[in-house]
C-alpha cells in the first residue's frame, strides 16, 4: 500500500486488562475515559491535563508512548514537567499530518483549518487538501518516510502526526525538531470499531471532543446496525482479499480490523483466526491454496485507468487460477479516484456496507460505494 497511523509518569502499573495492558498509578487519581473496543490506548482525565498511554501493539505489555495534554491557556502542573510524558499543548492549532486517514477525520471534526502541512501529498484525495498545497496555504511536507525537516520548521506546527511501524527505527530527524510526535498507532487495532474509537483522542488534541464522540456514537450505532442485517443472510460466501504486490502477497490478519469486517459481514475468511493486527506476507503458493477456490475476490489497486480482467492478466498470468477470476466474480476498489483510505479506517460501518453489499446482494443495501465489479 503506498499510502502508507502513530512513557509513563515516575511510577507506572502495568496491568493486562481490557485496556491493552496500560495503566498506570496517576490513573488512581484521575478519571479513566470509557473506552469500549479500542485495546490499545488508556485515557485518564486529571485536574488540569489528560494523560494518554498508548500500549506497544508489537510488544505486549510495553508502552509505546505516554502523553499528557494541557490546554494553552492552562499552566503545565509539576507532575507532568517531571515526568517523561510527550507535552502536547491542545487544541493542536497547526499540524503537520502523515497520512491521509487523518486528514479525512480532521475534515469530518469540522477542524480543516489545523492542517498546516501534509506528507504523501499526491495520495490524498481530498480537493481541499490538494487545493490548499497548490495554493502554498499547505506545505508539501514529502514523504511520511522521510518528511521534509525545512518545510516542518517553517511551519513550526504543534504537533507532527506520523504512523508508526514495526522495527522502523524511529521517525529519523524529525525527532531532533524537540517538536510533539503523535503516534497514530489505531490501524494496529484488532478490530474496526476499536480503530475507529481513537477518534476520541483525536478529537482531544484538536479541541473537538464532543464532535468526536457525536461521530464515533453515529458510526458505532450504523456498524452495529449493519452486522445484525449481515448476520440474518442465508448465504456465507468466501472471500480472497487484495492482490499480489512484486512477490508477496499481502492479506489482512484475521485479527486486524479489515479481518473484523469481514467476520462481521457474515464471509468465510481462510485467514479468520490468523495473525494479529495488520497484514500477513504471504507467497501465492499459500494463496492459491488457501483461498483459490474463493467466491468473491476483492481488492485495493492505485491506478489512472480502471482495472479490467485483461489489465490483471499483464500484471500475473496466475491470477487465471482464481476461481473467482475465472467466474468474473472480481470486485476493485481504486484508490487513486475514490476516498477509501480518507473514509473507512474512522468510518469502518461504510466499509462493512460495501462487502454485504457484494456478499449478501438479496439483502437489498443497494450498489457498493468502493468495491466495483472489474470490467470484462
């Protein structure tokens, strides 16, 4: 995928609970945050600052970064100077984003204008955003990999937002900026919802809080709609997602929020009790073994031109093996022309309609939003 989400205070308590193993003794004080799907973030309210654990999702019962969020206009209390907690002055004002998930669910907080910079640019397909980068009202940071560090220090944001990835080594130079890294770890959630329920802390930093929780309550209560309609169809047809990319061939863990979806929309998945979060490698070998004889085919591509069966052909001659190639149940979704990646990781309920939608077509849902059929 090109497009490539994101320290506790002196004496700190790890517990293995529903909060994805992070605690810690301030949250004796404070008023914990109710959080009812995501495993992989704890969020306490204290008198004058909110504190945010974020838990390693790669290594289980470790912290992957300790916030404390202090109003502006608020004075920072001695307990959050003298601990190692990430400073954040909230509401973020000025930001510089690293992908374009964020920058979809910042526009849907109402909060477009705190988007000072972005990195990955020409995959954001949001007019505004592109608008605003043409017009020089966004910086053109590059690359989330490697954002530029001089078109950062002319914006002097309040925070960077970047994702972060298993074994990466860090964010490079951008952390010699001394400037607030905001960890967007919610894609490493084991299911849709618990993803989409960061937008709580989102909505935190940017001084939108109960737009946040207005927003999650619509997408939590339209998901939770669509799975009981999934769960009444008669049929539970087979899927194989995505397509190989050079010689992998990359799948959504069994545990990872697409793999939730799908569970969800009522499909057999060959991959439904594999891996945790995030996608699994795997050689076409494994695939065709696996998932050959699926029903239904579904994947993402990046493309100027529409795919067609013959278009897939010239990328691997394999791909004829499939049984859904073969009887044209194939269904792409273009992430160049359509927003995928800025709608569903904060919307999952949208993408849970388009796979009932192509499984279960007598339950009436209409066309898909995403997904099309692949073109003769």
């Amino acid at each position: 995928m090109n497009k490539t989400l994101f320290a506790l205070v002196a004496s700190i308590i790890l517990l293995s609970g529903c909060r994805g193993g992070v605690s810690t003794s301030a949250a004796l004080d404070g008023d914990t945050v109710r959080l009812n799907y995501a495993r992989n973030i704890t969020i306490v309210k204290h008198d004058g600052y909110t504190e945010v654990a974020l838990s390693d999702p790669w290594n289980n019962g470790k912290v992957l970064h300790h916030y404390a969020l202090v109003k502006k206009t608020a004075e920072v209390h001695g307990e959050v100077k003298n601990s190692d907690m990430t400073l954040v002055k909230v509401p973020v004002e000025k930001a510089v984003v690293g992908t374009s998930v964020l920058c979809g669910l910042i526009d849907a907080l109402g909060c477009r204008h705190a988007i000072a910079g972005v990195c990955d640019v020409q995959y954001v397909n949001i007019p505004f955003v592109q608008e605003g980068c043409k017009e020089g009202r966004i910086a053109d940071c590059g690359s989330g990999l490697s954002p530029t560090l001089e078109k950062i220090i002319d914006i002097s944001p309040d925070a960077i937002f970047l994702s972060p990835f298993q074994n990466s080594g860090g964010y490079g130079r951008v952390e010699e900026l001394s400037l607030p890294i905001v960890e967007m770890a919610d894609y490493m959630e084991t299911s849709a919802l618990g993803r989409a329920e960061w937008i709580k802390f989102y909505g935190m930093l940017l001084g939108a809080e109960q737009a946040a929780d207005s927003l999650f309550e619509a997408v939590e209560k339209d998901y939770m709609r669509l799975k009981e309609m999934a769960a009444t169809a008669q049929t539970k047809p087979s899927l194989l997602m995505d397509k190989q990319t050079s010689s992998v061939w990359y799948v959504p863990a069994g545990h990872s929020t697409v793999g939730g979806i799908i569970r969800d929309a009522n499909i057999q998945y060959a991959w439904s009790e594999t891996g945790q979060g995030g996608s699994l490698p795997l050689p076409f070998e494994t695939i065709l073994e696996k998932a050959g004889q699926a029903d239904l085919w579904l994947f993402r591509y990046n493309s100027p031109q529409p795919v067609t069966y013959a278009s897939l052909l010239t990328e691997n001659g394999a791909y004829e093996q499939l049984k859904p190639f073969q009887t044209k149940k194939a269904f792409g979704c273009n992430t160049a022309t359509s927003t995928f990646y800025e709608d569903t990781p904060f919307h999952p309920n949208l993408l849970l309609r388009d796979f009932i939608c192509i499984a279960h077509p007598e339950l009436q849902l209409g066309s898909p939003n995403y997904f099309l059929p692949v073109s003769q």
